[in-house]
C-alpha cells in the first residue's frame, strides 16, 4: 500500500494522526503488517512516577539498540473534549536519542485508561518496525484495565503510603499486573508496602508469579532489575507460545473499540432511539425512559427523546 | 472535526511558567489538544516535539527578554525540517519594535499580558495553516 521512510518522524506522526482521526485504511494496513514488536504497559495512579520511569527504562532499551515507540494517553476534558498533554515534561532525556519517538494522546472521551485507537496506534508502530513499544494509561485508579488487552507485559506502579491492605485485595488493576513497581521507595515505608503487596497477589492466570520491585525513578534506582523482570515476563510467554494468544487479545479489543467509537458516536445523533430499540433486548427500559423524558420535557420544557 | 493540537513551550532558562501553564489550560477548555512540556526546552527540545506530536501550533512562552534568539533558532529548524505549515505564535513581555520585527521574521502573532484567551483561541482556529 505505501512506501514509508522509518526514519522520518514527520512521516510517522502523520500517520499516527490519520489512525488516531480514524483511517480503517491505514489500521488495516497496520494489522496486515504486524512484525511482533515487544509491547509494554504502565499504569497506576497520577503522580506515581509512571513517565520518569518509562523514560529510564526506553533508555536501557535504547542502549541495547532498539527502536522504542512511547505512547502516552492523558485524559480529555468531558466538557470541552480538549486536553492537556503532559507525559512528555518528565520524558526529556529521550531527546537525546535518534531512536525513539514519543507521542501524547488524548483519551477523546473514551474510559479505561486508553483512546478508542489507540491499539491501531500500536499496531503502526509494530508495522512500522519498532522493536519496542511503552504504553502509558491515563493516570488511573482502580479500573482502568483497558492495557491488559493490548500489551504483553503489565507494569502497575504503586507508591508507598497511598492506601491500607485491603485497596491489594480489590478487584482491577491488582488483577492485571505482572510486575508491580513500588516507586518513590525513598519516600515512605516503601518495604511494607512490598509486603503488602507479596501476600496477597496471586499467580496470574498463565501461571506466571507476579514480581515486586522498588525503584526511584528520578535517581535511575533499580531501572535494571525492572527491565530484567519486564524480559522475564516476556521470555516466559515466549517459552509458553502464548504470545499469540496477546495478539487475539489485541485484535478483538481492536475490533470491539471500533464497534464501541461507532456506536457511541450513533447514541449521540438523532437516530440514538432506533439504535436501543433494536439493541436492547427488554423494550421496558427504553419505553419508560422516554415516557419519564416526555414528562420532564412537558413540564420543564426542551423535550427530548434519548 | 478534527482536533487542533497545540504545543506550549518555555525556551531557555527563562523557569517563569505560571502563564504558560494558565494558557495550557485555557486552551485546553477551548476544545484544543495541548501539548505542555515543561520549562528549559531547548530549541532542538521544541522543534523535536513539534514533529513527533504533528502540531498545528508553536505557541512559546518567554519573560526573560531572550526572544529575539530563541525565535529566531526556532524559527531556523522548523525551516530545516519543513514545518511551512505549523503555525508561531508567542506571548510574554515583548517589546513594540521586537514584535514587529518578529512579525517579520514570520512568527504569526505575540500576545501580549493582558490579552483574553479567546482573542488567542480565536487567532489560531482563523490562522492554523492545516486544513481544520
């Protein structure tokens, strides 16, 4: 389909800005050119350090040799759709190297942690021939788990203090790691939030044994050993063939982010009533939902119908 | 419609960014994709960024009374590098005489202390040079 020069960043984030506008043309390609690129995701609550430390680790990458695409999603603003992008404030010791490149993407309205697109975005970057991909979530709670689908190896950070034993034992995020990262370990009783950690975390599904590591990030503490633990992950879901089993994660995610951007595009659009109608299998809900609507709108004016 | 994103950035050692940050957020209320990187970016840093985040606009942000330098290097790369459709703007404390002479040298505006953001927001959906 095209003739793409790897090492024109203008190129590839014009191409990023096609798929993040909604090119099925370029995901397609995408997909079809899939090489098998090593994709990480980060994730954890704002202000745990998640960019300092992806730009530590994209360097040991770098130093090895790899091409490192970084990708990194803030939320939108649910009132006016913009947003303010600041992932890279923390990541500019990567201008330093040729070989990676760095992009900020909006959440554009979309929950979980990740944009409607941006599995398409990853999909490029594999395309286009980058050995390594770091993904960051929003900075995120609890919920949003959206990167289990989409990367190979799942780093959730934690940071001491922030929160009792019980918040280990909750559902979400606590699920989906594979290594936890305790950072700014100088920063409070680091270790007993290691501990915390270790007691309750049990063997992911695949049997793998999530691993607990502390780090300071600002101080390129530890850096090695969490990079090893990413290596690990990924050699063992190598060893065990089931990085073909990330790749349907991936691509059914994909799938149902394309079929979720259309229909919530629809439900914002006049035909929105038609489109539950023929969804929803109870027509109850539908029917005194606009009955209810009908009375608001008869009492307090501006009628509208969902 | 497709998003306009905009990149704010604080050349040099000038650490004074309360009004990029404000502008940062303005901007982002106006339904804008904002890029903030922080303070000390070199001109290399800016344009750099500009190219991996596919901006329409540069807006950068400068009190220390080095404009005409940082411009005018900011300016030299993004002729390098082909940027002939991202959009200059400046704000911060710029004499009359400099802006003219900015104005010029092809940055498209300097704001002023003082001017309201939408006169900002407005110039750059009426100016961006992509197709919006």
């Amino acid at each position: 389909m095209m003739e793409i020069n790897i090492n024109s960043k203008i190129e590839i984030a014009k191409l990023v800005t096609k798929i993040e506008n909604h090119d099925d043309d370029l995901s397609t390609w995408a997909i079809k050119n899939i090489k098998g690129a090593q994709i990480i995701g980060i994730t954890g609550v704002f202000g745990s350090g998640k960019s300092t430390l992806i730009s530590k680790l994209a360097v040991k990458f770098l130093l090895e040799g790899k091409r490192v695409a970084v990708l990194g999603v803030d939320p939108s603003s649910p009132f006016s759709g913009g947003a303010v992008l600041g992932d890279r404030i923390r990541m500019k010791d990567l201008n330093r190297y040729e070989n990676v490149y760095v992009r900020s993407l909006s959440s554009r309205g979309k929950v979980g942690g990740l944009s409607y697109f941006t599995a398409d975005v990853v999909n490029l970057f594999d395309a286009l021939g980058f050995d390594v991909i770091i993904i960051e979530t929003v900075g995120s709670g609890q919920d949003e788990i959206d990167i289990y689908n989409i990367a190979h190896t799942i780093v959730v950070i934690q940071v001491p203090t922030l929160g009792d034993e019980v918040q280990v034992i909750k559902a979400g995020q606590m699920e989906i790691g594979d290594i936890f990262v305790v950072n700014k370990a100088d920063q409070g009783p680091a270790d007993e939030k290691i501990r915390e950690i270790e007691t309750l975390i049990t063997p992911r599904e695949n049997g793998w044994i999530p691993k607990i590591i502390k780090t300071v990030a600002v101080r390129n503490q530890n850096i090695d050993e969490l990079k090893n633990a990413i290596e690990e992950h990924y050699s063992y879901l190598k060893k065990n063939n089931m990085l073909y089993e990330k790749l349907i994660l991936r691509l059914k995610y994909l799938l149902k982010q394309h079929i979720t951007f259309e229909l919530d595009n629809l439900m914002d659009s006049s035909i929105s009533s038609q489109i539950a109608e023929s969804l929803l299998k109870e027509k109850s809900i539908t029917g005194s939902v606009n009955e209810i609507l009908k009375i608001l709108g008869e009492k307090y004016g501006e009628g509208r119908n969902i | 419609m497709r998003k306009i994103r905009i990149l704010i950035a604080k050349p040099g050692l000038d650490g004074h960014d309360r009004g990029a940050k404000v502008l940062a957020r303005a901007l982002m209320e106006e339904g804008f994709e904002v890029i903030y990187t922080g303070i000390h970016q070199t001109a290399e840093d800016i344009v750099r960024t500009a190219i991996e985040e596919d901006v329409d606009v540069i807006g950068l942000s400068i009190l220390s009374g080095a404009h005409m330098y940082h411009f005018t290097r900011v300016l030299e790369l993004m002729k390098k590098n082909g940027l002939n459709d991202v959009l200059l703007i400046g704000g911060g404390i710029v004499p009359n005489d400099d802006r003219e002479k900015l104005r010029d040298m092809g940055v498209a505006e300097i704001f002023m202390p003082g001017t309201p953001i939408n006169e900002i927001s407005e110039f750059i959906r009426k100016n961006i040079k992509r197709p919006s």
